[in-house]
C-alpha cells in the first residue's frame, strides 16, 4: 500500500469512504494494495467482517478488485478517476483523439426564438418532429422503430439501461478491444466486465458463447465502426451472432452504432434480428458536432418503458432547445450532402495510412469508421518513438482487457501524403525499438 495514505474509520462505510477519498485525491493510485483484511481491522480496532464489508462495497463500485494471492488493490480503472488522454504536447500532430474533421462538421444554429412554455416537458418530452425523423433514420438500416426515445449521448443511454437492469456484481459482455469510456463506465456503475474477442468482422461468435455461459446479463457491442479496430458485422457474421444469442433471450443486447453515418460500412445489425431484449443507440455528435449531446435509441418496449422511466426521474428530458437543433440538422439536405463528403474522405485517409503502413510491411485494421489499429510488440516504445518524430498517437493499453497491444491511429484529419511520411517514421520507430528492446 502506499505509504503517504493511513485509510481511517470506525465503520464498514467510514472505511469504504476512505478508501474512495484516497483515490480521487491521488494518495491511492492504480495498482495499489489496500492492506489484508486483519491487519487493517487490528490497526482501525474494528472487526474483520467490519473491513471485509467495506472491502466488498469497494468491489462492487468499481473501485477495487480482488487478486487471489495478490490482495485487494486499487482498480486499474477507479470509478471516481475515470482514465483521460493525456493532454496533447505542443507542436504534435495529433492523431490520438478519435474525434471527425472539423471541415466536415456544419455550424450549429440553435432555433431562435425559443417559446417559453408553463411546467415541464416531463408530459411529452420528445418533439414530434425529430421523433419521426428517428424513426426514419433507423429504419432506413432495417432496425424496427416502433418504440423509440432519446438520452443525452450514447454513453448517458448505455450507462440508463444497465443500471435498470442489472444489479451490483452482475457482469456485462463487452468488446476487447473495445471503446475505452464503456471499459470504464461499467465497472464505475458496480458491475463486472467480461472480454469478447473482436476480429476484422467484430465480436467472435465462440468468444461471445463463452462470455454467455458464463453467466453475462447484458452485453454491448457496435455493428460497425467498432472503436478502436473499425471492425464491422458481416451479414453471415451477424447471422452467427444471433444464432448465438437466440440460446441466451433474456439478455440485453445494447448496440452503439455511434458512427452510423460515417462509418463507411453497411449496417447489418443485431437490433434488425428479432432479438427479444434489445436496443440501438444512435448519435449525432460524430458527424453533426460534439456539443450535440443527443442520442436516438431503438429499444423494445420493455427496455423502452425502464430508460424512460429512469429518466422521467432523473433529467426529465432531452433539452427541447437541442432537440429543434437536431432535427432540422438532420432535415438539411446541405448537411446531409457535407456529411457524405465526410464519410468518403475518412474512407480515403484510413485506406491511404493502412496502404502506406502495409508498404513497410506493417499490419494494421481499419474497415470503417475514424481510427487505424497497429498490433506492436511495446506500445510505450511506439508512442514514445513518435512523438520523437512529431506524431501524437494513443497507446492500446485504454482500450484493452486481455488482447494484446497495439496503438491507435486516427486517421480523420490526416492527408493521405501525410499518411506515407507517417508510415516511414513508424517504420523507423519499430526499427530502433528492435534494436533496443529485442523486437
């Protein structure tokens, strides 16, 4: 444990709280042990039971995990320090952030004026005007539509549904790689993530089956644009899936098709399938702008009537302001046009920087969507060699459970003559890499 941290108090919460508060102030870090459960007990002058109880609260949060022989130690990801990028050191090109170019996104002009109206929107909280563009936008890619609603983004969506239907401890399936936020935001709600191996056409069958057996009670996936790999279903690969998940109907299947637009790949989704407990999250914030905190999701009815419930108790509802920002945003065929334009110019630049690597006999994956993945041997000697060479690029380690290592490119913003210089100093980086680390 570290030694400039003394954990306090005389309760199971006191305890617990401690603990919470040595983390988010930086005396606990990642990786640290906590002391064995009598020791600390003899030390605080309470009962084992009493440490091991808060102990067990820790768990359950997200803040701690259980290592066998190892002890207790801090989780790698605590639920009260979520993992942030590191700032971007001045005079680098930065090619971590995963985020679009910002020629391809429209300037936003919120409606005005703005009415004002008596009481709440809590009676009807969606505009019909974007409620019917919703509908129209899922099932354009065969996703049923019948029962739709909104949240603040994806990630707000996900975090509603798990949390109505799951329980402290229960586990969550969830790709690996996989998108860095989710692989925090699960264990921070108190629940357990368990990896599903991805390949070039997303979540393996066999590797899902297993995490199914396992006892998972949801699982969240994307069709397409999978962060960080750009993998995407296949029609017979989501044809697997499902007959994978037909055996398992009590599980929630969450799909983030965060990239629906410009991801550069067909949408054969799970939603379309038939599933009994489903839902599809779609955003705007990819390809309409960041600050656009809205998400549309697909659900079934029982899933509908829990998000919204929630919500209903919680924020209410979506901003009407927003809400009329988005919908005549996606009404506008100038938008539409700007987007498409988009979506073929990422196309472009991953394929150029995946050719240009490939000239150097690098192997790297990128099928859709705004990121390039490069499999390495030590991520810390590729990033670090890099930003030598005035390239900034996201180390794997945020996006991995179990999978091995790999960097991160985004290849949004970046001209595919950029991308050839790019591949020549990677190439050089894993040169000097070998020489010094034996490869």
């Amino acid at each position: 444990m570290a030694a400039q941290y003394s954990i306090d108090g005389t309760t199971a919460k006191g305890i617990a709280a401690s603990v919470e508060r040595g983390v988010a102030e930086g005396g606990l870090s990642p990786g640290d042990a906590l002391p064995p459960v009598r020791r600390l007990a003899d030390e605080l002058g309470v009962s084992p039971g009493t440490v091991a109880t808060a102990y067990k609260e820790l768990r359950q949060r997200g803040l701690v995990v259980t290592r066998g022989r190892g002890g207790t130690v801090v989780a790698e990801t605590p639920s009260v320090a979520s993992r942030r990028p590191p700032r971007v050191p001045q005079g680098l090109v930065d090619l971590a952030g995963g985020h679009p170019d910002p020629a391809f996104l429209p300037v936003l002009r919120p409606p005005s004026p703005v009415t004002p109206v008596y009481g709440s929107h809590r009676a009807a909280p969606r505009l019909a005007a974007l409620e019917e563009v919703t509908r129209q936008w899922f099932a354009r890619d065969g996703v049923p539509a019948r029962h739709v609603t909104f949240a603040h983004g994806a990630l707000d969506c996900i975090a509603r549904l798990l949390s109505t239907e799951l329980r402290p401890g229960d586990a969550v399936a969830v790709e690996d790689p996989g998108f860095h936020h989710l692989l925090d935001l699960v264990p921070a709600l108190g629940l357990r993530t368990v990896p599903v191996t991805v390949d070039g056409e997303g979540l393996v069958p066999e590797s899902l089956r297993a995490a199914l057996r396992g006892g998972v009670r949801a699982m969240v996936c994307s069709p397409r644009a999978q962060c960080p790999t750009g993998a995407f279903f296949t029609r017979s690969r989501r044809d697997e899936l499902v007959a994978v998940l037909r055996d398992f109907p009590e599980v929630l299947v969450v799909e983030d098709d965060h990239n629906a637009e410009i991801g550069g790949a067909p949408a054969h989704t799970l939603a379309a399938a038939g599933l009994e407990r489903w839902a599809q999250v779609r955003t705007v914030s990819k390809h309409l702008g960041i600050d656009l905190r809205w998400a549309g999701v697909a659900c079934d009815a029982i899933t509908l009537a829990r998000h919204d419930g929630r919500m209903l108790m919680t924020s209410g509802w979506v901003s009407h302001v927003l809400q009329e920002t988005v919908s005549g945003l996606l009404r506008d065929a100038a938008v539409r046009a700007l987007v498409a334009d988009g979506e073929a110019a990422y196309a472009e630049r991953r394929a150029a920087l995946i050719g240009a690597l490939g000239d150097h006999r690098i192997r790297s994956v990128g099928a859709s969507g705004l990121n390039v993945w490069v499999p390495v041997r030590d991520e810390s000697a590729v990033v670090n060699g890099l930003r030598t060479q005035g390239w900034w690029v996201a180390a794997g380690a945020r996006f991995r459970i179990a999978s091995p290592p790999a960097v991160r490119i985004t290849a949004s913003t970046l001209a595919p003559a950029d991308a050839v210089r790019l591949a020549a100093d990677f190439a050089e980086v894993l040169g000097d890499a070998q020489a010094t680390y034996g490869g």
